[in-house]
C-alpha cells in the first residue's frame, strides 16, 4: 500500500479561519491566553490560529464553537479548508518512521534538527530554501514542522538522543531574537522526558560524521533502520551492516560531544546568563 499523502490547509483559508477565531473570542471578551485554557492550548498556539500560522484542527474547532457559543460554525471551516500537498515524497519515510519510532538518535551539523526547532527558527530555515516557497507553502511547511514534534510529547515517551555540531547553535538564522528564543528551547527540550541533547564543539580535532547529518530509529518491532538525507532526495537504510556503520559513527560523536549538562552550560552561556 503506498504511503498516505501528506497535506495541510491551505495557507490563505487558514487565515480566513483565524480571522474568525479571532471575532468570536473578541466578541465573547476573551484574551487568548483565556480561550486557550477552555480549549486545552497554549496562549502561544492561539496566537498562531489566528494568524494564519497554525491551522485549526477539527477535533479544537469543535471544542471552540461550544465555548464561544457558534453553531458549528468554526468545526464546518476546519473540516472544509482546502488541502496542500506539504511534505515531499522523499522526505515522507523520515516522518511515518519518527511516529512509530520508540528510539531516534540524530545528528545534525547544518540546522538544529526539525524535533527541536521553533515556530520562528522552522520559518527561517523555509525562508533559506531556493527555489523559494509561497507564503501559503511556507506557512503549511512550518505547522508540518511543528506537528511532527509530539513525537516527543507522547504519554510513553520515546528515547531521543540528538547532537548537534557547534556551529549551528551560532549561527543567527532568521536574526539573533530567533537564534536566542531557539537556544532557549533547546535548554527546555533538554529536560524533557527521555530526551537527551549534546553538542560536538567545534574545537575537535577530529570528526567521525563528516559525511553529513543522518538519524538512527529503532521501531516499537525493535527494527534499526537509518535515515539519510542530501539536498534532493532521501536513503531509507535498513541493511544491518550499512546500519552498523552509522550507529558507531553516533557512538562516537557522542563520545566527543559535551555532556547534558555541559551542554545545557554552553547555551547558557551562548544566551549570556550567569
């Protein structure tokens, strides 16, 4: 069977949307921060409904008519939203193995990996692409994005290791008020449960991954597969040897890498807190 397509909102219907969260709220005399207590979100995923950012999902529309007293008005908009094609086929194997993934182990050295980035951060790296992305195709990218990250949220949480080559958590993608929130959340997801971030200082003399960025998954069947990206494409790695190779690699860059708590005093200090 192949693989279920990919599709998010599209990115001007998800305005009209918001705009209508956004009067009925006002009109019902709530903050955001109010509404998003009533419907189980945060003050932060409100504001991204109504601007367009963060689409809303039928199962919320729902829960927000009741409490803003609609007649299923906002349920019928998210369930009618026109639909995009989001995520491209090649990369579509990485996201169905990360959600049924029990471990992910990734190594990063362009970008901080997809699982951790910001709102902001994700938008920056879209932003960065060539050819560019429509507006409505870069607002769809960044919620893909950032629904794919309750795979760290799960009520069994996953273990997930990632490292992260130093040069990335200096480079002011997207400008320094994003860099600096980034690295803020970094220092959040690194006390997450079952997660686990370090970071390959730059000053090492040596590199055991400089072939590039890859990640290693184990599935809940205990199968170890890999997963390698390049600029055009994608390798799902299942052979035990090729998959071997790759998880001594991670081992020794978690070798080199800072520890957690080493880590978290680096973006400490990168933030400029005592």
């Amino acid at each position: 069977m192949p693989p279920r397509k990919r599709t998010r909102p599209n990115g001007t219907a998800m305005k009209m949307v918001g705009e209508m969260v956004a009067v009925a709220r006002t009109a019902k005399g709530l903050t955001q921060k109010e509404l998003g207590k009533l419907v189980g979100l945060t003050e932060e995923s409100i504001a991204s409904i109504e601007q367009g950012r963060r689409p809303l999902m039928p199962d919320v529309a729902e829960v927000m008519d009741r409490e803003l007293g609609l007649p299923g008005i906002l349920a019928v908009a998210a369930h009618k939203m026109p639909q995009i094609d989001v995520v491209p086929p090649w990369a579509e194997p990485l996201i169905n193995l990360e959600q049924r993934a029990q471990a992910v182990s990734s190594y990063e050295n362009q970008v901080v990996p997809g699982l951790l980035q910001t709102q902001a951060y994700a938008e920056a790296v879209f932003q960065s692409r060539i050819p560019l992305y429509s507006a409505d195709d870069l607002a769809a990218q960044t919620a893909a994005r950032l629904d794919r990250q309750s795979a760290l949220h799960r009520p069994q949480p996953m273990l997930a290791s990632f490292v992260i080559w130093g040069p990335v958590l200096r480079c002011p993608l997207g400008g320094r008020d994003v860099l600096d929130e980034q690295l803020r959340h970094l220092l959040t997801c690194s006390r997450l449960p079952g997660v686990t971030i370090q970071v390959l200082p730059l000053a090492r003399t040596t590199h055991p991954a400089l072939d590039g960025p890859f990640v290693l998954l184990e599935t809940e069947e205990h199968e170890h597969i890999a997963y390698v990206e390049s600029q055009r494409g994608s390798l799902v790695v299942s052979h035990l040897d090729e998959v071997s190779i790759l998880a001594q690699r991670y081992a020794m860059l978690r070798t080199q890498a800072l520890n957690p708590e080493e880590t978290r005093d680096l973006l400490d200090q990168l933030l400029g807190d005592p």
